[in-house]
C-alpha cells in the first residue's frame, strides 16, 4: 500500500511540476506548490514559493500569482502573475502538466522495457475446428514467423497483423465480408513454409464489452512466455507505441462513459487506483511499473478534458480570450468555472463510492447500487 500512495502522489508532483517549471520559466510567481487538496498538513516556505502536504489526497495545484480556480474572477495584473502574460505563455504553463505525465509515462516504458517483459509468445495451440488456420493445415505448437511483410514477434503482433491487413468492416457485415487473404510463415519443428490463410469476420467482445466484429483465423496462443527484449531503438518505438495505444484506450473509455456505452457504476476513483496499484506491486517492477505509467497517461488525458476546473478547460478559455481579443464575460466565467468544479466533484464522489462498494461491499450493502 506504501508503494502505491508514494508512486500516486509521485504522479501528482510530476503533473504539477511541469506548470511550475513553465510558469518560473516565464518569469510568473508561484505562491504555493501543494500535493494533496484542503488544510495544510505541512508546509515550507522555499524562496517566494510555499511548498505543502495537504490533508485530501485526490490531486494537487500550484498556485499562481493572478490565477485563482477556486475565484475565477481574480486578477492581479503585475508583471509576474499569470493575468498579463500572452496567450501561448499561458497555454503552455497549463499544458506543462498533462505534458509532464506523458513525458513520465513514456520514460517509465523506457525503463520497463529495458528490462525486458515477459509475453506471450507467437507459438500456437491447436486451431479451431473448421477455422481458417485448421483448413490452411496448421497444428499445435506452429509458431508464426510473419504475417506478410510484417515480422511477428510476440502474440499481440499476430492480432494486430491480421487486424491491420484487414479494411473496418461494419457489424452488418460480419456474415459475408471480403478480406484480403494472407501470407503466413510458419515455423514447424526445424522447417519453416508459407500457407495462405483468409480470415473470416467473427463477432466478439472489445474490451469495452461490445459486440464487434473482427477478422480472425481461429487461433489461440499455446501459453508459451518468453522474455522480450529491445534494442535502444525498439526501446523507443516500443515507449512510444504503448503510450499511443494507452491514449488511445483512454479517449475511447471518455468517449463511451459520455455517451452511455460505460455505466456509471463502473467509474472508478482514487481509492480504487491505489487499491489495484497496491494490488500490483508485489508483482515486481515490470506489471507495477507498466501501471504506473498507465495511470500517469490517464492522468494527463483527463487533466486535458474541456472542463473550466481542470487545464483543458481553462486552455480553451485561454483560446476564446485569444480568438475574440477581450476577457471572456465575467458572469460566464463565474457559472462554467462552478459548474465545472460541481461536474468535478461529482466525478470524484462517484468514483469514492464505486470504488467503496467494489472494495467494501458488505458496508454499502444498503446503500442504492449507481446504474446508467
């Protein structure tokens, strides 16, 4: 529990380092650089900067001269606050933090795949019965060297192989598509040979839980793991392939919790983060250090949403203000900033009482269990 609470509030001080260096870059003062929300545990005053723990760990900020969530009204317009610089100083003092824990999360990969992880190898089990790969003659413990041009090395190279050669197909047309057929290397014992094999569509699950329809061949992996190692320059595209899928799965999950897809019930909050990260740790450094960095891109992808209480909110009012040359009209500021705190908190009420009905259910039996 120890690793995880230190490797969060890690998180939190890299997320609101990145605005401090930019805004002391810029030349703005910082008032106060704190971990943690409410009453002040502890604290020190560093320079003109007060550095502090505060009692409610569910985030962190660094105050701004002339920059004030909790009043968005207040201004202060000497040379060093926030009010009087441009635009894009602006834009990139608030950016530095979600910046900041993409940066982290990319170097954490780095360092994890230095080390090598253990994945599942290209070898496989014994096909499906009538599948395309029990018709192109494969048996158990072939192991695919290539899919066309592109070389398999793990598992997940094989899914994505056959997904990447295939057009999207809609739902409706799993039953008759027309997919490209495909070349496979196959090594067998001592021998390698080619086959042609062409995927069929078949509906399944994403991880989303919806039915999708997908090109698949009827494999499944024999469950060999081996431990897979990077060159300086695999290291690199392998940093930054894993934060593009982790983005990626991060925006799809918004996207799908807005329109209804995700049920409310399945929002989770800090609790539940350091509960699976506590979880984890014992796993060793690979599986916590892999979260770790998970959790760091969702933390700079959620900081990024349109919302007046976090940074994205507060950049596309930096953009408006910009576009229309004056301050955005004070009594809208003051209604979409308290909206944006109340839609904030009610995320993170939600997100305490899910995770306290997951971990606890017993306690919350008798309370009304949140559906969409």
């Amino acid at each position: 529990m120890i690793e995880a609470l230190l490797a969060l509030c890690f998180l939190i001080f890299f997320h609101e380092l990145g605005h401090f260096l930019v805004a002391k870059y810029f030349g703005v003062f910082v008032e106060v650089f704190s971990i943690g929300f409410g009453p002040k545990i502890c604290s020190v005053q560093l320079g003109e900067t007060k550095y502090a723990i505060s009692a409610i760990p569910l985030g962190g900020y660094v105050k701004l001269k002339g920059q004030d969530d909790l009043r968005p009204l207040h201004k202060d317009f000497a040379d060093d606050s926030f009010s009087t610089k441009p635009a894009y100083q602006k834009m990139l003092i608030l950016f530095a933090g979600p910046f900041f824990n993409l940066l982290l999360a990319f170097f954490i990969y780095i360092a994890v795949g230095s080390m090598g992880i253990k994945t599942l190898s290209p070898q496989i089990d014994t096909p499906k019965e009538n599948s395309p790969a029990s018709l192109a003659k494969l048996q158990k413990g072939d192991t695919i060297l290539s899919i066309d041009d592109f070389q398999v090395r793990s598992w997940e190279d094989i899914a994505q192989a056959i997904s990447n050669s295939q057009k999207p197909q809609s739902k409706s047309s799993a039953d008759s598509p027309t997919l490209t057929p495909l070349r496979f290397l196959i090594k067998r014992e001592s021998q390698t040979f080619e086959v042609i094999i062409t995927p069929q569509m078949s509906l399944t699950k994403n991880i989303f839980n919806e039915e999708v329809a997908r090109p698949i061949v009827g494999i499944m992996p024999s469950g060999e793991v081996f431990e897979r190692k990077f060159s300086p320059s695999e290291l690199v595209i392998f940093a930054f392939e894993e934060c593009k899928k982790s983005s990626t799965l991060i925006f799809e999950g918004v996207k799908k919790l807005i329109i209804g897809t995700i049920p409310l019930g399945e929002v989770g909050g800090v609790v539940g983060i350091v509960n699976i990260m506590a979880d984890i740790a014992p796993s060793g450094f690979v599986a916590f250090g892999l979260l770790v960095a998970l959790i760091s891109i969702n933390l700079g992808i959620l900081n990024l949403l349109p919302i007046p209480a976090l940074d994205g909110g507060q950049m596309l009012i930096t953009i408006y203000e910009a576009i229309a040359k004056k301050p955005i009209n004070e009594r809208v500021l003051y209604l979409i900033t308290t909206a944006g705190w109340a839609l904030l908190l009610g995320l993170m009420l939600l997100g305490l009482y899910n995770d306290f009905s997951r971990i606890f259910p017993e306690s919350l039996k008798s309370l009304p269990r949140i559906e969409p």
